[in-house]
C-alpha cells in the first residue's frame, strides 16, 4: 500500500542536520513499566496515555507524620548518621526525608549524609540516598551550586559505572529527574556509555536519561536526536526500541516519521509495545497536523489487524478519533465487536459494548448491521455482559433488521426456558423485555412475538409470565388490529397458568378487549370453566363428605403397594392418599387459588364477569342470553363471598375484596343507570390505562429528548479553556450572565451552616468541625484552640463511630502552645445509607507525664440525606421489590397542611425522594391521595414508600407512610426522617417580636 519513500513527505529523510535542526518540544516520557503493565489488561490500555502525560508533570508527594509533637533534632539525625547501624541509619534517613518534604530543607546534614551514608554497600539505605539528593538543597544561599556536591557528583559517576546492572539502572532512573544543569555536565559521558551497555535494564533508562539531559539543557546534548535514532536502529529490546521512539517523537517528529515509513511494510508483525508507540504518536501528532490525518488513518488501518487485543483496543479508538467516515467507524466496530466475544475477561466486554454504544451516539445509522454480530455475545454467563449486549442492541434496530434480531431473540428464549442455569430466570426475563420493546416500535413483528411468548407463558416462572402480560396488554391497546387473535391466543394459553399475579392481569385484558359477542362467549366458557362447580361452598363440603367415607371405609384394611423410588429404594403408597391427591390435581385453576385465601383475584374476576355483561348489554345481546349470564355472575360472586367466610379456605376474605364483589353484585342489579355503569366499567378503566402508557411515552420521549440535547453541541456553545476558568467566571459574574461550566462560588453562610460545636466555651480546649461530605466518605475539619495559658503537650484527637461508618485515619497529636490554634483532619468511610454516629474526645498530657487531661466531644450525626438520590423504577419492579423485601416501617402522619398536594411536595424534597405515580393522579385536588416513592443510595441501597392519606373536613391531613427497604438500617433513618416532617410541619411558628 505504501511506498518505502516519501510516503510522509515528499523528499526523502536526512538524519543529519535536519534531525538537529527540528528538533519538537512535547509532552514527557512515562514509566518503561506501562505498556507492559496494560499489555495483558485490554481495559486499561485507554488510560495508558493519559498515565504518560501525567508522568511528565511535576509529582506531589502526600507525607503522613505520625507524631508532629515529638521532632528529631539536627544534633539528634547526626548522632545517628554517625554511630548507628544501618538499620538505624534507614529509619533516620526516612525521618529525614519526610522533615524535607514537610518544608525544612536541614542543609546543614549534607555533609554527614555524603561522609557517613554514601558510602554504605547496604542496598536499601542506597535507594534513600539517592532520593535524598533528589530532595536535598543543592545551591547556597546565593544561587550557585554547593562544593558539596562536586563529592556527590563523583559518587554519581561510580555508579553510573558500577558493574551491578540494576546499580546503573537505578542511577540512570535518578538523572531523569534531575533538574541542575551543573550537576548534569559531568555526567553525560557516562551516560552515552550506558546506551551500548550488554544489559537491556540499563539501556532502556539510558534512554530516558539522556532525553530528561536534553530537556533540562539541550548544549549538554545537542546530538541525543542522533543518538535515540541511531540506537533505534541498531536495538533489538522490544521495551529498549519503545522507549527510544517515545523519546525521538518528542525529540524530532520527522525522524519518528522516518521510522515509521521504513518499517510500514512489517508493521504487523511488530512488538506490540512499539505498535503502540506509534499508536500514541500518531494520534498525538494528527492534533498538531490536521493534514496528515489521511495518511495515518491509512496506517491505522494497517496497525488495527494486530494479533495484540491491545493493540486492537488503542487502534479503532486512535482511528474513529481521526477519521468520522462510516467505513472506518464500521472497521472500528467490528474489532470491538470481535474483542467482546473472545476475551474472558466480562469487565473488557462491558467496556467495548460501551464503546460500540458511544460510536451509535456519535454516528447514527451507521452501525445497523452490526446487531445479529452483538448478540453473538450473549454466549457469555454473566448477566450484566447479557443486559449490556442487549442494550446496545435494541439502539441499532431498524425495520430492517428487526426480524432477523427477533427470530435469535426467540431462540435464546426457547434455550433458556430449559436451563438449568443460575440466573436463567433473570435472562428469560432479559429477553422478554427485550422483545416487548421491539414489538412496541415495531408493528409488523408484534404478532410473532405475541404468540410465542404466549406460548413459553405456562414454562417461565411468575415475574417473566407477569412481564408477557403486562407487554400484551400494552399491544392490544397499542394496536387494535390484532386484539382479537392476541385475546383468542391468550384465552387458549391460561390453562397452562399457575400464578393468581398473572391470571389478574389476563382477566382484565378479556374484559376489557372483549368486544365482540363470539370473543366474549369464548371467554365467558373459560372463566366458567376455571371456577368449578357452583356453589363453591356446597361442592367442598359434598367432597369433603365423600372423602371421609372413604376414610371410613378403608380404616384398617388400606391397600398398600410398594413403590420404587428414583434412588432405587421401596417405598409404601397409600390408595386413600393418592386419591386426595388426584382430586386435588383435577380442581380447576382459580379455583385452587381462592382456596388459597387469593381473594384480590376472586375480585378482579368479578369485574370481569361485569364488564362482559356490560359489553353484551352495549351489544345490544338478546335479553335471554345476557339475563342467564347475569344469574351465572351473581351465583359465581355469591358463592365465593360464602366462600371467604367458610372453613374451607388458608385465609379468610379481607375486607377490601369483599366490598368490591359486594359492589360488582350491585350494579349487575342495578338497573336504572345502566350508561352510567357502562362509562365506568368499559369506557373510563380503559381511558385510565391508555393515559398511563401516554405518560410512559412521555417520560420516555423527554429521557431520549434530554440524552440527545447532552450529547448535542449547539453552533452558539462558548468554548471554555481550562487554563482561564476562574478568569471566565469572574467575567461572566461581573456581566450578570450564567455561564455553564463556569464554576460558582461557594456561598459562604452554606459553610457556616455545616460547622458544628465540638466542646463548651468554658472547656480548655474549644473545638469545632466542619463536616465535608463526599460521595463515600465524610471529612471533618477540626479547629482546636487553647483556652489556656500553658501548653498542652502530645493532644491528639481520637474518633470512634456507631452504624456503617469506618475511621480511615488517625489525627496526629500536635503541641499547642498558650491561646493557640491548631487544624487537624479526620476522613469517616461510609459503606450503606444507615444513620451513623460519630463520636470522640480529646486527650493530652497533664502537669505529670503519667497523668492525661480528656475533653469528651458533642456527637456529630451523619445525614443520610446527603447519600440518598431521587431515581426512577418501572411498576413491575417497584411491585417485586415491594414483595421482596423484608423490612418495613410505617409511621402514621398528622400534619396541619394546606393541602396533600404540599405534603406531597415537602414529603419528597425531605426525603429526597421520587414520585412513582403518574401526575395526572396526584395532580387533583382531592380529599384522598395514594402514591409510590421511590429512591436509591449511593451504595445501591433502593428505598421504596407508599403514602396514603386523606384531608378532614376539619382540617388536618392523617394517614400513614410505609417504607420497604432490604436492609433495617435504611428503612428506620428514612422513617425518623418522615416523622420528623410531619412533627416540624405540626409545630406553630414563632415570629421574633
């Protein structure tokens, strides 16, 4: 593809002049130990270049003290340097490392150091040595460099020549960062020697070291281009040759473009660490020149078909970073595609799914193809692997290739409904919503898919039969078209059914859809058909008699028989057992769940005998048939009123669902306002409903709508330079113009509001904290101050805590002299949403040493409000969490409010949490108010409440608040927090006079 000559350029490269003459000033070189580091990790290859910038930046080194009262003197480190061991000398070495970095240079130990330290053979008090000189004062007090260091210097250069390889390497590693020019001069011979050394550990920080001289004073080495591009050459270490192309792309970038060009036609079956060297120059490079992007996307092209998954990674994000077309997004794809399906490892496939994901958003319509290629991943057993690939799937459908995404969606359903896997509940569950949102966007495929998810309806377990038919109810709404066959196909299907949940929510999509006088007798002969033999209460008891006639009978002369069981024993059957079984195998389905004390389904059964009578009435039935179906009806809900109050039933009826078969009775009676029942029963229920899949749309439309305007640049945007952000927002302050990104000032009374009272005035210490809350942790900033004239020697601060909160470090203890101040800082790791407690005291030494003085602390409480977010959850899930969890706190509410609209309102904002119910509902003024309340901890923790409460005549707002939670904790600190609203909100307020 590429010519051997000018393929960069049009002449040919010189390394010579040329080299010396364009010499580009770049960002710095890493540590040799990255590529290496990420090179078996796919995931952390895209940080690889950020680590290098970084690299090149000054370090800041954080030095923890542990005891700032009790400090060594200078007499004290030269007694040690001088007649200690050199284990005592280490530990002196180390004390006098942190003194320097805490801010005392101590210039007067360099001589001890030079006569007592260095010449040590002791290879650990070697590796302090030389990070003192790093740190060490080197010029006097006028600027110029210390005679000292003439010593230190020659010390230098025997290591430099020390036949110990790692002695050289680790010698080399210290002059990058050296930064004294005088220091360096000396010592550049030795280390152009170090370039042809037989050790590969000691070229490659040759390298290093020779480009860090060249940073620091390019006359000390006006030739290390020469150098790093000749030893390029004649290299054969695959980390060497990395190391020096990193150096010779910041040293001269046509010599690197040289490189490159001469070994493009092997670049394939080069190291990877030099792949991606040039990786990162390439990409580098193109920000400074736009016009070459072509010809290095061409390279990408080449580089990307690497046997390295690394390389791979780096290559298709190098290439869709330079080239927007849709042949190399689609390349780029592709290879992200083939790295999620062949590596193990489920973090790497999250991360290039997500890529994949982001290259959808940045270029819609391009990578539609790529959907069947996908969900080839969903070979893998990790769920969230699953979930991900469906994700990103379900954003690439078109109409063009739905049908084919739904026939493999169907094959994963058919293969997980006989697995045995772990999580194959939740998969089926996966694929199941997956093909409910592809037959809601998509009409031609909804038919298909109704029927075979009607089909796995009676082999998948409840939550997943639950999801089909709260997706059938939404495309029999949806599309009218297909009611009848979907209703046709569901009325066959329930016989297979075993869940009272699900059996709800088929009756009341027969009588709502049923609108046809042939669809209403099919299912009237069903429902018929589930209830028995009528009345209930009659034919139990006849049953019961019979069976214990049967009892009777075979009392003392039971047939017996053995039986062989699956491990190959014998076991004795009992015929008047296996009877009882057989007849309670053959009662009908609901019938079975009403004797299971399931009334809230003999209830929603009821309404749907109404509402098929109401709709033959509509119908214009003849009145024989709608007149025996209506005596039919009202024995059917007599007889299992009868029922509840029977012995026959686990439970009894509740009160609820007796009222409502009571009501379904009466107006089946009723008579004289038979519209206005009509209305109720089969117009407004289904204008309640079709509101509420609106509202869903809604929210849906306006989530994408804000996905879109996030990731959308306006023409008009500012740019802001991070370099000039304070100076940008000061601007904009001064102009009365808000500025996003600009950062705001902190409002400082919302400081002062978060200081908290640690001790009394009178103590003779006063303390204070201001209580700092991140995302998993709490920092508290103490103010000690000395309210005595004496100094209170070796005061430390100890805290302890109570619930999920964790001490991460202990405050240093300090001397405060008379009236003085003193700042210490204590970090609290918070690990769930609990309420925690914080508590402490203060401790120093008395007049005598074996006598201390402690101060107790004010408790500070931790707000779990500052780790609770409002979040959104479907009604499904709100529901199956609600069932799932264990614990619940109701607390019952009296409240002098206005309105329930306001304690609504004030309920939320307190609590931080989000109003489930859709707005239509909770938006009336009314007397009486229902919601669900959903919110999520930054821990994971979901909190769910269900308000229900109702306004007085006279007044006062009452009712009651129940919270659900996994875990105690959360569910009692949200539940103080609701009582302690409603007890603020009771309270009169008092006006200053």
């Amino acid at each position: 593809m590429f010519t051997s000559r000018g393929w960069f350029s049009s002449t040919p490269m010189k390394c010579n002049d040329s080299i010396v003459n364009n010499r580009v000033h770049g960002c710095a070189i890493a540590n040799e130990n990255i590529n290496s580091w990420c090179k078996d990790v796919l995931f952390l290859s895209s940080i690889r270049s950020q680590i290098t910038r970084l690299m090149s930046d000054i370090g800041y080194t954080m030095i923890y003290e542990p005891n700032g009262a009790s400090k060594a003197s200078v007499n004290d480190f030269r007694k040690l340097l001088e007649k200690g061991k050199d284990e005592e000398k280490i530990e002196a070495m180390k004390q006098i490392l942190i003194t320097i970095l805490n801010g005392d240079p101590l210039p007067d130990l360099l001589m001890h150091i030079i006569r007592f330290v260095m010449p040590s053979k002791n290879k650990e008090l070697k590796k302090m040595l030389y990070f003192y000189w790093e740190v060490c004062p080197k010029l006097d007090a006028s600027g110029k460099m210390r005679q000292e260091m003439i010593l230190v210097c020659n010390a230098i250069q025997r290591d430099l020549q020390h036949p110990n390889e790692y002695v050289r390497g680790n010698t080399l590693r210290f002059l990058s960062k050296l930064k004294e020019p005088d220091l360096l001069e000396t010592l550049v011979p030795n280390v152009r020697q170090c370039l042809e050394h037989r050790h590969a550990y000691v070229r490659k920080n040759a390298v290093f070291a020779l480009y860090s001289i060249y940073k620091v004073a390019e006359h000390l080495a006006p030739d290390a281009d020469e150098l790093v591009y000749r030893f390029l050459y004649e290299e054969s270490d695959s980390v060497c040759r990395r190391n020096a192309f990193v150096c010779l792309g910041d040293l001269n970038r046509d010599a690197a473009l040289q490189y490159i060009q001469d070994n493009v036609a092997v670049i394939e079956t080069l190291d990877s660490l030099i792949q991606l060297a040039f990786i990162e120059f390439l990409r580098r490079d193109a920000a400074r020149n736009p016009s070459m992007k072509p010809q290095y996307t061409q390279l990408l092209e080449e580089v990307i078909e690497s046997p390295s998954n690394v390389v791979v990674y780096e290559a298709a994000i190098s290439l869709t970073s330079l080239s927007s077309s849709s042949h190399h997004i689609l390349l780029a794809a592709n290879k992200f595609v083939d790295l999620a399906t062949k590596e193990t490892d489920n973090n790497v496939k999250i991360i290039t799914l997500e890529r994949i994901n982001d290259l959808n958003r940045a270029n819609p319509g391009v990578l539609q193809d790529l959907s069947l290629e996908i969900l080839r991943v969903l070979s893998s057993q990790d769920l969230d692997v699953r979930k991900k690939a469906i994700d990103v799937t379900l954003s690439l459908i078109s109409s063009r290739n739905v049908e084919d995404v739904v026939k493999l969606l169907k094959k994963e359903l058919q293969k997980s409904s006989s697995s045995e896997e772990e999580k194959s509940a939740e998969y089926r569950q996966l694929l199941i919503n997956a093909i409910h949102q592809l037959a809601i966007r998509f009409v031609e495929v909804a038919a298909s898919v109704v029927d075979l998810l009607l089909e796995s309806m009676g082999t998948i377990n409840t939550a997943a039969a639950y999801e089909v038919i709260t997706f059938v109810k939404e495309v029999v709404e949806k599309f009218p078209d297909l009611r009848q066959s979907i209703i046709t196909r569901l009325i066959d299907a329930l016989p297979s059914v075993k869940s009272g949940k699900v059996f709800r929510g088929s009756f009341w999509i027969i009588g709502e859809y049923c609108e046809e006088e042939k669809l209403i007798r099919e299912a009237w002969k069903y429902l018929r058909s589930s209830i028995g033999e009528v009345p209930i209460v009659a034919s139990e008891k006849r049953l019961q008699e019979k069976d214990n006639e049967q009892e009777e009978e075979s009392s003392g002369k039971s047939t017996k028989k053995p039986v062989v069981l699956p491990d190959g024993t014998y076991a004795t059957e009992n015929a008047m057992t296996v009877d009882v079984v057989h007849q309670e195998e053959e009662k009908p389905p609901v019938r079975k769940l009403l004797l299971g004390g399931d009334f809230y389904l003999a209830s929603v059964f009821s309404s749907t005998l109404v509402k098929l009578i109401l709709r033959l009435q509509r119908l214009q039935t003849p009145d024989k048939l709608v007149n025996a179906l209506k005596a039919e009806a009202l024995l059917i809900m007599v007889s299992i009123l009868r029922l509840g109050e029977s012995s026959y039933v686990t439970k009894k009826i509740d009160e609820d669902s007796a009222d409502r078969i009571f009501s379904c009775i009466k107006y089946l009676s009723d008579e004289e306002d038979v519209e206005l029942i009509q209305k109720s029963f089969l117009d407004e229920t289904k204008d309640a409903f079709r509101s509420q899949i609106k509202i869903s749309e809604e929210r849906k439309a306006e989530a994408e709508a804000k996905d879109f305007h996030d990731n959308a640049e306006q023409v008009d945007d500012l740019i802001l330079f991070r370099q000039l952000e304070k100076d940008v927002a000061r601007n904009v302050e001064n102009e009365d113009v808000t500025l996003m990104g600009a950062n705001k000032k902190e409002d400082l009374s919302s400081r002062l509001n978060k200081i908290l009272q640690l001790t009394g005035f009178s103590d003779p210490i006063y303390a204070e904290a201001y209580v700092k809350v991140h995302q998993y942790d709490v920092v508290l900033d103490v103010l000690l101050v000395n309210q005595t004239t004496s100094t209170l020697r070796n005061l430390s601060v100890e805290f302890a805590t109570l619930g999920d909160l964790t001490v991460v470090d202990k405050a240093a203890s300090a001397n405060i002299g008379p009236h003085g101040f003193h700042k210490v800082q204590t970090t609290i790791k918070v690990s769930s949403a609990d309420t925690g407690v914080i508590f402490g005291n203060i401790v120093y030494d008395g007049q005598h040493s074996d006598e201390s003085t402690i101060v107790i602390l004010n408790d500070v409480h931790v707000d779990i409000m500052d780790y609770i977010k409002p979040a959104v959850c479907s009604e499904s899930s709100f529901r199956k969490m609600w069932n799932e969890f264990e614990w619940e706190n109701k607390i019952t509410i009296k409240s002098q409010m206005k309105s329930l609209k306001e304690y609504l309102d004030v309920l939320m904002s307190g609590t931080n949490m989000n109003c489930l119910t859709p707005g239509a509902v909770v938006g009336q003024e009314c007397s009486f108010l229902s919601a669900n309340l959903y919110s999520r901890s930054s821990f994971g923790e979901d909190a769910l409440a269900n308000l229900c409460i109702e306004q007085q005549s006279d007044g006062p707002i009452i009712g009651h608040v129940r919270i659900r939670s996994k875990g105690q904790g959360l569910a009692l600190s949200l539940g103080d927090r609701v009582a302690a609203i409603s007890k603020n909100n009771q309270t009169a307020k008092v006006q200053k006079v």
